[in-house]
C-alpha cells in the first residue's frame, strides 16, 4: 500500500514537473495577429447575419418613449402645445440632408458620365447629328471624359449588330458529339 | 497622306500587314515614312535590328508614344502632304489615337473571322461612327484561311455589306490576306516573292481605293 501511494505521487510530481518543463523551455509562444486586434466582439458565437428588408424596418414597434407625436394629440383631434422653433430646425436639418443627397447624386453621374452618355444615346436615337458633340467638328482635341462618352454610346449601340451577327443560326456550324472511351 | 493601321482588337495582324503594305509601296517606287505607335515598338524594333545586322530598310520607321502623337494641325498638314505616311496602332482604344482615326485619310482596319475579333471590328467601326470620324475604312480580311469554313462569317460580311451600302466611307477588300508563315519573318528591308504573293491581291485592291498609282 505504502508502495501504491509513493507510486502515485512520484507519477503526480513527475507530471506537473513535466509540464513546467515544457512550458518554459519547449512550448512556442502563438502569435497575435495585429490586424485583429482593435476588433470588437458584440454577439455570441452563435450569432448569424440576417438580411432586413425595409419592410420588415417599417414593421419594427418601438417602445412608448420612441413615440413623439410632434402635431397632435393622441386622439388626433387636439393640438398639442408647438415647439416651432424646435420644428423649423428639424425641417432645416432634413432640407439640408435631402440636398446634400441629390447634390451627391448628381455629382456621382456627373463623375462616371452616364448622365451625358444617356444624353448622347437620346440624341443618337431621336436621329440627332451626334457629330455636332465631337470637338473634332471645330479642330480640337477630345477630352478624355468626351472619349469615354462616345466610347459607351458605340459600346451600346453595337450591342445590337453584334447580337444580329451571332445569332443567325444558318451561319453556325454543329459539331456531332464524340464519345470518348475512358 | 496619311494611312492609319487600326482596329481596337489586338492580334489581328496590323503590323505585320502594316510592314508588308509599306515595302510594297516602296519596292514599286513609293516614298513613305512609317510611324510605330504601339508601345510595343515591334516595328521600330524590326527596323533597328535589320540596321544593326547591316542591312538597309526600305523606309525609315519612328516610333511614337502618346505624347509625341502630331496634334490636329499637323495631322492636317500631313493630310495634305504629296509624301505618305503610315501609321500602325495598337490593339486598343485611347484617346491619344482619337485624332488619327479622326483625321487619317484611310483607315485600313485588318480583321479575322475569330467571335472577339468580329465582336471587336463591330465596336470600333461603331466608334468611328458616333465620333464621326473623316477617314475612308478599308475592312481587310487577316490570317484567312481558305481551307476553312468560319462559323458566322457570312452574316459578319452582310454587316460589312450594309454598312458600305449605307456609307461611301466604308469598303470592304475582296481578297483576303492569307495565313503565311513566310509573313512571320518579314523585315522592313524587302518582299519575298511568298510574301508578296500572300498580300499582292488584297493590296491591289486597296491602291485602287486609294489612287495610288502603282506598277506591279
């Protein structure tokens, strides 16, 4: 018996000795990756990404104290005391959001060019002389943005040769299929 | 005059058909001088190599890049010179070449009957088009080979045919430009009697296009 539990703690020493060992001279230190650092975890491993439509955002009935009701009283019949100074800033911030969006919006088209190509494309397709938009008519030089314009409109209007080259059948020729013994 | 080698599809044989055009050109008496465009400089780099093996070329090649492009007004000078001048573009589009193509007097436009290479001659004729370019095209078919029978070949010619039905500035070359090993080697320094056979055909119809008299 005296034998059993000398056995057992020489084993028990012996183990966590080993384990020291390793862990100060064998053991290789795991590297951190830097990148992941400043990430912030807010949900459980379990979480899944969902896909909201707008409609279901419209559908969403927040608590009471979300609910201002800025006009009327909650029958709808009463007028409630105005903060008029308080609603002509909203009215102000939204107005100054909802320009700044269409400004944006305008610049975006403005920048890729597909306003002006679409203008060139009515032009071309209500018959116009497109030819009066090519600065060559007055000896100068295309601009690049002007290049790239005529370069969707022909890119466009090609589409249509292209598709009438490559779809008369009459002209393909079918190849029987070949079976192959593996 | 200015002759411009072009179509936005690279690969379809412009340089080489180029170097063949202007030795032709010169082996019957024409002078010429010939602008290297593609960056690539493969016909600037022919022309050093035939100089640097001792050999004469038959013209002098310069190479260009986008800078060194002639503006407008020396296009038009050029235009109206009794000298000719050949340029070769690359197998791309740029707005760099947009006064070439606009200003040349010829476009020759060389293609093959391969999907991207129709699909290709059919944008840039496309461009030439809506930019209202001044310069005649000469669609010259490349690499053909008589042996085979191209898939949709025949109604990419009936686009060709319509379109110089339509428009005087559109003309498509009868005879083709055949597939040739001997043209893999051509130099700026002369026409072997295989190389000219391969092109002799289709080049005769063009110099009838551009009046250009020539003693074959």
């Amino acid at each position: 018996m005296k034998t059993f539990f000398t056995l057992v703690i020489v084993t028990y020493i012996a183990y966590y000795a080993i384990n020291i060992i390793y862990d100060l001279f064998i053991k290789k230190e795991s590297k951190v990756n830097d990148a992941g650092l400043d990430e912030i975890v807010i949900a459980e491993e379990n979480y899944a990404a969902q896909n909201i439509s707008i409609d279901e955002v419209e559908r969403v009935s927040p608590p009471d104290s979300f609910m201002i009701n800025e006009m009327y009283s909650e029958n709808g019949d009463e007028h409630v005391d105005l903060d008029l100074d308080f609603l002509e800033k909203k009215y102000e911030e939204e107005e100054l959001l909802d320009n700044a969006f269409s400004e944006n919006s305008a610049n975006e088209i403005e920048e890729d060019g597909s306003d002006s190509t679409s203008k060139l494309r009515d032009q071309f397709e209500d018959g116009e002389d497109i030819s009066i938009n090519s600065p060559m008519k007055n000896n100068k030089n295309m601009s690049k943005e002007q290049f790239e314009d005529f370069l969707k409109l022909a890119k466009d209007i090609s589409n249509d040769d292209i598709e009438r080259v490559f779809s008369i059948d009459s002209n393909k020729r079918y190849y029987p299929a070949v079976a192959v013994n593996i | 005059m200015v002759i411009t080698f072009a179509n936005q599809k690279g690969g379809t044989g412009k340089t080489t058909i180029a170097i063949a055009f202007a030795n032709y050109l010169s082996v019957n008496g024409i002078g010429l001088k010939v602008f290297d465009c593609d960056f690539q400089e493969s016909i600037h780099e022919k022309y050093t190599f035939d100089i640097s093996s001792g050999k004469t070329p038959l013209y002098d090649v310069i190479y260009l890049d986008h800078d060194s492009i002639p503006d407008v007004d020396n296009l038009i000078e050029m235009s109206d010179s009794e000298e000719l001048f050949v340029f070769d573009l690359p197998g791309s589009l740029d707005v760099n070449y947009v006064n070439l193509l606009h200003y040349s007097d010829y476009l020759i436009i060389p293609f093959e009957y391969s999907d991207v290479s129709m699909k290709s001659t059919i944008r840039f004729n496309e461009f030439l088009k809506v930019i209202s370019a001044e310069s005649q095209r000469i669609f010259i078919r490349s690499k053909f080979d008589k042996g085979f029978s191209y898939p949709n070949k025949e109604s990419f010619d009936s686009y060709l045919k319509e379109e110089a039905k339509y428009n005087r500035q559109v003309s498509i070359i009868e005879h083709p430009i055949y597939k040739r090993n001997v043209l893999q080697t051509i130099d700026t320094c002369s026409l072997t009697y295989r190389q000219k056979e391969a092109v002799i055909d289709a080049f005769k119809q063009v110099l009838e296009l551009i009046k250009t008299p020539i003693v074959s």
